[in-house]
C-alpha cells in the first residue's frame, strides 16, 4: 500500500496545478465576492404596528438598528399572505397594548407570524426579546429617577420621564453601563447571516471537491497507461490498490482545506467560531465523502477525459443545490432544499456555518459529520461494486 | 511436476469464443512459443495465466497447484511484458524502475542494485533520469521489458514485445531474451512474427480463432506439411485468367495472392514448373520471377489454416 502511496504522491507533479488553481480560485473569488458587499443577504421582516405609542415607534426604531434582517412596515392580512408566500422570513405583531404594557413594566405581547422554524426566527426573537427587556429597563429607570426627583422639586414627569428614558438607552449603546467578564460563546455579536464566512466556506468546500475527485480519478489514468493492469497481475492486493490510492487522495484533500482554512483566519480574518475542532472534524468527513464520490464517478466513466467532461457538470450543480454559491437561507424552494439535503455540500457548508456563523458548539458537527461518513461509505460501497478490476 | 500447464482454458467474450478449450504445458528453462495471428486469442491466454482475467472455465496450475485457487506464489513469481506500454509517462525511467520493483516488495539498497543490473540488460542506463515520455518507442519497450525483471522473475511472459519499433531495438529485445533464458528463466513469447518465434523458442503452439491447432518443437511442426512446397510467383500482370489457368494444375493445393506476388502450395516439387511454363504461356502475363520457399511456419500456418500469418 505504501508503494501506492509513494506513486501518488510521485504523480502530483502532473496534477499539482489543479490543486493550486483550486485553492487560488477559491481564495481568490472569496476576496472578490465576500468583501464586495453587493450581495449580502438579508431576510425581510415585515412589521405590523396596531399600536400608536411613542414606545412602539422606539421599539421599530431600535429593531432597525440591526442590519441583520431588512424591515418593512406592512398590514395584518399583507403581511400574512406574503409571509405565506415565502417572499418575507415573517411578520412581528405589535399588539395595540404594546405601549401601555411597557409603562405597566409588564413584558410587552409581540407575536411572530411563520411558516417554518429556523436560526433566523430564533435570532429575530432574541433580538425582539433583548430590545424589549432594555425598554422594559429603561423604562423602570426612568420611573424610579421620577420618583426620586418628585421627592425634591416638582418637575414636568412625562417630559422627565422621557428625558431619562433617553438617557438610559444611550448609556446602553455607548457607556456600557454594566461590564461583564465573558467567554465567547458566539460569534459575530448577534450571529447572523455573515456573506464574507458563506462565500468563503461555500467556495472553499466547492473548489475542494475537483481537487478530490480529480485527484482518485488517477486510477482511470492508470488505465490509460495500462499500469492498472500491470499492478492488478502484481502482489499488491486491490485493497492496498484502492486503499492506497484513496489515503493518497484523502491527504492532498486534507492539505487544500487545511490551507484554505488557514488562508480564510489570515486573509480574510474569518473567526472559524469556537469550535475550531468541530470544523476540522466537518471537514475531515467532507473530503473523506467527496474522495469516495470521486470513486464512484471514476467507476462510472471509462476514461480520465470523460471523467473531465462530467465533473464540473455534477459538481456545480451539486454545489448549486448544495447551498455553495449562494446561501440556502435564500431559497423558499420546498423541492430544492429537499434535494440539497442530498448533497454532501450542504452538510459541510451548513454543519461549518452554524459552529463559524451562529455560535454554535462542538455538538454541532456531530450530525453533518455523521451523515457525511454515512454518504461516503456509500458512495464506496457502489463504487468498488462498479469498479472494473480486469 | 509441469512448470506450468494449461487445462482446458476457455473464455468467452459474449457469442466470441476468444480462447476455446486450449491445453498445452511450459517446461521450466525453456523459451514457449504462442504464435498466430492478431486476435487469434493469444493475449487472452496471457491475461489469465498472469491472473489478470479469470476463465470461464478450464485450470491453470503453477508447479502443481491451482492459481485459480491460490494467485499469489505465482504472482510473486511472474514477470509480465505487457504488448502495450504500461509505464508512468511523466515520471522518469528511474522512477519508474524504482515504482515497479517497490510493488514486487524491494527497497532500500537491493532496489538500487537491482535498478543498476536491469538498465544493464536493456541498455537504457545513461537515459534513466529522463521522463519516459521523451524516450523513443524502442527504448519504452526496453524499459517495460526492465519493469518486469526487477524481481528476477521465475516466469517471464512477453506478449508481442517487439510490435512497433526499430530493428535495432528489436535485436536488442530478442538478445536480451535470449540471455535471460540462459541465465535460466523461463519464458512464454508470443508473437505473429513466425521468425522471431522460430528464432527463440524451443517448443511453439500454433493459436488461431482461441484454439491450439498445431503444437511442437519447430522441426516437429514442419513435418506436417512434409513433401509440401511453398513457391512464390511474380509476374508482370496478375489477373484472374491467370489465376484460373495455374489452379487448372491438379496438384497444386493452394493458390494465394499475398502483395504483388502468386504463392502456390504444391506436393509435387519436380513437375511443377514446366506445368505453370504452360499454363502462365496461355495468357497475357510474363514471369518475373520464381522463389521456391524453405519451409517454414508460415507454410505450416498456411496448410493449418489456409491463411497466412500476417492476415
């Protein structure tokens, strides 16, 4: 097997370029793409206010402080037909006892029009949540100050009211009123959508795979050059043929996203999130699978050039579907996003975004690495049935 | 104990039978000829005694005991020169050399002796840190020769070794044969070239459409066609009254016309000639010239067969 091996690597030298146009490509169109800011996504969320206080109008005002969503103020039966249709993330009801709930310092009633559950509602919630409690806050502050004052000199309460009010906000925003020793626990502030990480995990999983299938598919070469044949009359058994060919390829797989991981820390300065291990592990399993979908391919076609022509087919479509080139928060698609499930790119951009974009811990890669080893040794499975071996 | 020996081997490619039932032993020290035409089944026999193809039926046994059953004594064992070139390209000879002796499980110092002594054998040592893609044909064939020595093989197979390239590289290669023979490998050729067969092997079986149909030593394979006579005929203009008047001849047994050239079979050397005198006289054509031929194996595939070799 280590004779394989030693020939594989021998043999980069007619296949270095691939790797390092492939590593350049994905670095190269991340620094175009990812930093150009034309295309950040940003989920619409339409804002229904049934109530005509000043505290709501601070309330939509706060929220449009954050540029993770992109709001719009919409009606009750608007906004659930549009939510309906997929075209809005969803809607949030302001009830019309919003502004006295708040003077009551009782937790306001904001309810939240959706048709499916994900990171970005939970995001949206919080973000509703940490605005109303910091009202709430203020509002309690404002009060207490009034009391206080009251006690002293007579003042103007709902102009001083106000005045404190707005005073305790800005100390929010500005002074920091409150210091807390932290460890990070997420990333990004409020772990929302960041286009510079997408592009470069999508690019970075997408350029990988020609690496990896081209880089097995030297076994199809071997063919070409009759030294398949030669080394199958050999002593070496196919186990260390295949065994050997496939350690070789898994290597060089590792080495490319182990650069461009590195290059993404000090290029781009992407904080890879707090489970660096839990990224490594994603894609560990991502180029084990994409090595065992190169094989399956190889053991399809017959020759090295076919393999050339049907590679960049399967590849960006898979990649397409798979959430690589473009976010998979941005398609409504039932279909679609059922079909990307499919696909080994969704698993490994998806599982390397959730520990990198949202915060998310080591747990979060035990699932898309399960489900990636689980694709790969399929992929092994009908590929060594396929595979000619005479 | 047989070195060798085939029983019953058969391999079927859809309807075409490639290989049909054939048997025949190797003894150990000798040089073994395949000979017959292309396609008449003879890579096929090779790719299953080097245990590339399995059979459909029939066995093959390496000093008594099955390769079907147990592969790895001889592969361990076996040498085989592939009839196309299976090299690394890109990579240099020495490299190359160096890959091939690793797979047969040789490292370190032994390698490098065993690199030195073999670019000795097929004179290729002063190219070696050149990538094979710049050698000539001749000098790739020398190499895939040198790739199957590196273990000092028991069994060497070479299947049409010498298809494609100059002269002088092919004296080499059938020098080289030679040599390796009497440092006492045993060797199985195959070729369509009959003088390179009868140049170097022993004993030949004759191969046409996946059957054996005539097996000896070359002495012994001329005695079929004993008393038969092989004369070739050119002549200014062959047409077919021409033709139609020399098989008028009763004792002629075969007419061909191979390039530009008549060449009849006859078991009646004395009389012939004044026969196609008369015969040729009655047309438009002239006599050019008459070759009457040694017999050969050619003649002896031509009498098998009714077809020549090269067909």
């Amino acid at each position: 097997m280590l004779s394989i091996i030693k020939l594989r690597f021998l043999r980069l030298r007619d296949e270095y370029l691939i790797i390092v146009i492939m590593t350049a490509m994905a670095l190269g169109l991340t620094a175009i793409f990812g930093t150009s800011g034309l295309s950040i996504y940003r989920p619409t969320v339409l804002i229904i206010n049934e109530d005509s206080s000043s505290y709501s109008e601070m309330f939509i005002e706060e929220m449009e402080r954050d540029s993770t969503f992109k709001f719009e103020m919409s009606g009750y039966d608007e906004a659930a037909e549009i939510v309906d249709e997929g075209k809005a993330l969803t809607a949030v009801l302001i009830d019309s006892d919003f502004g006295e709930s708040i003077d009551r310092g009782d937790t306001p009633n904001i309810g939240i029009l959706k048709v499916t559950d994900d990171r970005y509602i939970f995001t949206l919630e919080r973000l509703i949540s940490s605005i109303s409690n910091r009202m709430l806050t203020n509002v309690r502050i404002a009060e207490i100050t009034v009391g206080y004052l009251e006690n002293f000199t007579d003042i103007n309460r709902e102009k001083t009211l106000m005045s404190i009010y707005d005073i305790a906000e800005e100390s929010w925003r500005y002074r920091r009123p409150i210091t807390v020793n932290r460890e990070m626990i997420n990333v990004d502030g409020n772990g929302g959508y960041d286009h510079l990480k997408h592009t470069m995990v999508g690019f970075s999983i997408f350029f990988s795979t020609y690496t990896l299938v081209f880089s097995i598919g030297t076994i199809l070469s071997d063919r070409q050059y009759n030294t398949w044949q030669r080394i199958l009359i050999s002593p070496v058994s196919k186990a260390s043929l295949l065994g050997g060919s496939m350690i070789a390829s898994y290597i060089i797989g590792v080495f490319q996203v182990g650069i461009l991981i590195l290059g993404g820390r000090y290029l781009f300065n992407v904080d890879w999130g707090s489970s660096i291990l839990g990224v490594i592990l994603i894609a560990a399993a991502f180029v084990f699978t994409m090595t065992c979908f190169g094989l399956l391919l190889s053991s399809i076609v017959k020759t090295y050039s076919q393999l050339a022509t049907v590679t960049p087919i399967v590849l960006i479509s898979t990649a397409m579907l798979g959430g690589c080139l473009w976010p998979l928060e941005i398609i409504n698609s039932r279909v679609l996003l059922t079909l990307a499930n499919l696909t080994p790119h969704k698993w490994a951009v998806e599982g390397i975004k959730d520990i990198a974009m949202y915060g998310s811990g080591f747990e979060a890669a035990i699932t898309p690495t399960l489900v990636l080893a689980g694709m790969g040794i399929l992929f092994f499975g009908i590929g060594i049935k396929m595979l000619r071996f005479e | 104990m047989t070195f060798l020996k085939v029983r019953e081997l058969k391999k079927h490619f859809k309807d075409v039978k490639a290989v049909n039932e054939i048997n025949f032993e190797v003894k150990k020290g000798e040089i073994f000829g395949l000979l017959g035409p292309n396609g008449a089944g003879k890579s096929t026999t090779i790719s299953m005694i080097s245990t590339l193809v399995h059979p459909d039926g029939g066995d093959i046994f390496y000093k008594g005991e099955s390769i079907l059953k147990n592969p790895k004594p001889l592969q361990k064992k076996l040498g085989v020169v592939p009839q196309e070139i299976a090299l690394y390209p890109t990579l240099t000879g020495y490299e190359n050399l160096r890959f091939w002796g690793n797979v047969y499980g040789l490292n370190g110092s032994l390698l490098k002796q065993r690199i030195e002594e073999v670019s000795k054998i097929i004179g290729i040592k002063d190219r070696l840190k050149h990538q094979i893609e710049k050698y000539s044909g001749g000098m790739k064939r020398r190499l895939n020769i040198g790739a199957a020595l590196l273990h000092e093989p028991e069994l060497l197979i070479m299947d049409e070794p010498t298809v494609g390239i100059d002269p002088q590289s092919r004296n080499h290669i059938l020098d080289t044969v030679l040599e390796l023979n009497k440092k006492g490998m045993t060797i199985i050729y195959t070729s369509h070239y009959m003088e390179e067969v009868e140049y170097l092997c022993s004993r030949i079986s004759i191969m046409d459409q996946g059957q054996i149909i005539a097996s000896g030593s070359k002495g012994e394979l001329v005695e079929i066609i004993k008393g038969n006579k092989r004369i070739n005929l050119k002549f200014d203009n062959i047409s077919d009254t021409l033709l139609g008047k020399i098989k008028e001849i009763s004792y002629i047994n075969n007419v061909e016309i191979i390039s530009d050239e008549v060449a009849i079979t006859t078991n009646n050397g004395e009389a012939i000639f004044k026969d196609i005198i008369n015969k040729v006289s009655e047309t438009d054509s002239s006599i050019l010239s008459i070759d009457v031929k040694k017999p050969n194996l050619e003649e002896v595939f031509l009498h098998l067969t009714g077809k020549a070799l090269r067909d």
